[in-house]
C-alpha cells in the first residue's frame, strides 16, 4: 500500500469512526429527550422480551434497567394482567396496533389508569416485536367518573323536580274541580240547611289545601337541604331513638321490637330525616297490625358495595302489590280504609329517601306482613 492510499485509509477510518460517535451522540440524545418523556415507552421482541424500556416505564413498574433490559420478559413483568393484555399482545403481533384502557396495580398497591398503544415492528413484512406507549390518563379518569357521578345527581334532581312539578299540578287540579263542583252546589242549594251543608265542606276543602300547601312546603324544603351538612349517622342510635318514642304505644299492643343491628354502622344522612323515616314506617308497622295477633317488627340490616340497607319487617295486614304497587308511594294514596290515613307519609318518606341519595323497596302479601327496605349511603 502507498502513502497516499495509507493515508485516504487512515481518513476513511476516521470519518467513520466519527460517524460513529455521531450516531452514538444522537442515540444518547434520543434517549435523553424520551427519558424526559413522562409517558411510558418500551419495546419487547415477538419472544416478549424487553429491549428497552425508558425512565417512566422503569420507575411505573419499580424496576431498574440492568434488572429489566435484555432479561424480563412480559409475563413475568405483567403476572396475573398478563393474560387480560394477551388478546392485545396477539393482535400487535399478527401485524395490527391495538389501542386499550387499562388498571393497573403499583408496586406501592395503589392503582391508576393507562390508556395503552402497541404498535408493531414490521420489517419485510415480518413482526419483530412491538412498540408500547401507556400514558397515564388517571387524572382524566376520575375526572370523568365525577362528572358521572354529577350528571346522575343532576339527572336524579331533575325526575324529582319534574315528579314535584306533576304532584302540584295533579293535587291542584283536584282541589279546582271539587271546588268548582261545590260551588255549584252552593248554587243550587234550595235552603239555608244546604247552604250550611255545603259551607261546612268548603271549609272542609280549605283545610285539606292548606295541609297540602304544608305537605308541598315540606317538599321544597327537603329537595333544597344543603347535602354539605349531611353527617355520618349511627343507625342503631337513631332506631333505639324512635322505638322509644314509640315505647308506650308498643307497651299498649304488645308488640315486640327486634333490632339485630351492629352498633358500629352509619349512615349519611340529615339526622331528622333518618328519624322521620323510621318513625313513619315503624309507626306504619303498628298502625296495620293483623288484627288477630300482636304486632311482631323485625329491624336488620344488609350492606352492598355503594349502600347499606336496613330492613323493617312486620307481621302486619300486608299489602296488595299488584293492585297497588305503582301507587304504593304515591300522594294521597290510601289502602287500608283507615279513618286516619292521609295518604302522604309513604310519599314524603320516599321524598326523604330519595334525597339523601337513596331508595326505597317493598315486599309484602296480604295476611302476612311488609318487609320496607330503605338503602342509604354509608358513611
């Protein structure tokens, strides 16, 4: 070799050498500017093994990169999510890019949600493995499910003002047409004796008005509570409360009172509407006793994943459900012929119930007995 062809050797190896460290700069670069990346970024083979893994994926699943480049495969790093990911997994490597929420488990315990991207490596048509991008999208998440949560309150207000709405104006054309039918009658009347007759029921309807007005008053009042001021309420302390202001009244039909209630749970709810709720149906549960035997009440609970429900079963008269199921809760709604039923306890309860977030079920048969069971929001 001659001297000049030495030295054109000498220089080629030297820009290549110097192609080399730009290469190598620039690979360190990328890696720095994708370290910087807060989304996490790997890629694993078409035998599932990790070939890299950026800072965010490391530090997500607490794994350092002499522990996880080269050496952890996907299922030891998933484990039990390993199989939820695998129609992903299949579908990335049959050549499609899958896109999925998913949520996962820290090493801490906690869990977040991710929203995952694979993409596939195709080269000549062949998959050599995949690209995966997860971005942490907790935050949005639990945004949305707030929103939800807020859409379903707002949706629940809306029924129950437009119920409201129907109640009024079911109530006062009721009230117009009576007082238009007596006023007819006034008309007709032939005598001072009618005339009282029919005075005497005016008066009448214009006391009913004014207790509906009271009643509709209340409804108001209960759909416009402050829900910040709702506390946790111990249920056994307020259902002992309101047996014992039933106390005489039970003593007098010896009825009996059982409550199988643990001491230690609460509710969320306006202490005085837990109590007007439970007066009004253990005052029920008395009120429609079978009348061949003495009143046996029944008070228990069952907690399921967003309520806890409490229970009053009675041994009373019953219920026809199927006759007056759909207007068991409704205003004004009698069943049992009682002289002193009004027909507004039930309706309010259920307005009260409603508006601490909760609802109201019945089972009953007639002859047998009622079982109301009332789910409210545990505190």
């Amino acid at each position: 070799m001659s001297f000049h062809d030495l030295v054109l050797h000498l220089l080629e190896e030297i820009r290549q050498h110097e192609s080399i460290l730009l290469l190598m700069k620039k690979a360190l670069s990328v890696q720095s500017v994708v370290d910087r990346i807060s989304a996490m970024i790997a890629y694993w083979d078409k035998n599932l093994v990790c070939r890299y893994a950026n800072a965010s994926y490391l530090e997500w699943f607490g794994k350092k990169s002499e522990d996880m480049i080269d050496k952890i495969t996907l299922p030891q790093l998933l484990g039990p999510l390993y199989e939820k990911n695998l129609p992903y997994i299949q579908g990335v490597l049959g050549g499609n890019a899958q896109t999925f929420e998913r949520e996962i488990m820290l090493p801490n315990g906690k869990t977040r949600y991710t929203l995952a991207n694979y993409y596939p490596d195709l080269v000549d048509g062949k998959v050599l493995g995949f690209f995966v991008h997860v971005a942490d999208i907790n935050d949005v998440k639990l945004l949305q499910q707030e929103l939800a949560k807020s859409n379903n309150v707002i949706n629940q207000q809306n029924k129950r003002l437009a119920n409201f709405a129907n109640v009024v104006a079911h109530v006062l054309r009721s009230y117009a047409g009576n007082l238009r039918s007596l006023m007819t009658l006034y008309e007709l009347a032939e005598d001072d004796a009618e005339e009282t007759a029919v005075i005497q029921m005016l008066k009448d309807l214009s006391e009913g008005f004014s207790s509906m007005v009271e009643h509709l008053s209340e409804m108001v009042k209960i759909q416009n509570h402050d829900k910040n001021k709702y506390q946790p309420c111990n249920l056994l302390a307020h259902l002992s409360t309101t047996i014992n202001s039933l106390s005489l009244q039970i003593k007098s039909l010896n009825a009996s009172v059982l409550t199988n209630v643990d001491p230690g749970l609460h509710v969320l709810a306006h202490p005085a509407y837990l109590e007007s709720i439970i007066l009004n149906l253990l005052s029920n549960a008395l009120k429609y006793r079978h009348p061949v035997r003495a009143p046996k009440i029944n008070i228990d609970t069952f907690c399921t994943d967003t309520h806890l429900q409490f229970r009053i079963k009675d041994n009373g008269i019953g219920i026809d459900l199927q006759k007056h199921g759909k207007d068991l809760f409704g205003m004004y709604k009698t069943f049992h012929g009682n002289a002193d039923a009004k027909g507004i306890g039930l309706f309010i309860t259920k307005f009260q119930i409603e508006a601490l977030g909760g609802h109201i079920q019945v089972d009953s048969e007639i002859g047998q007995g009622s079982c109301f069971k009332v789910s409210l929001q545990p505190a």
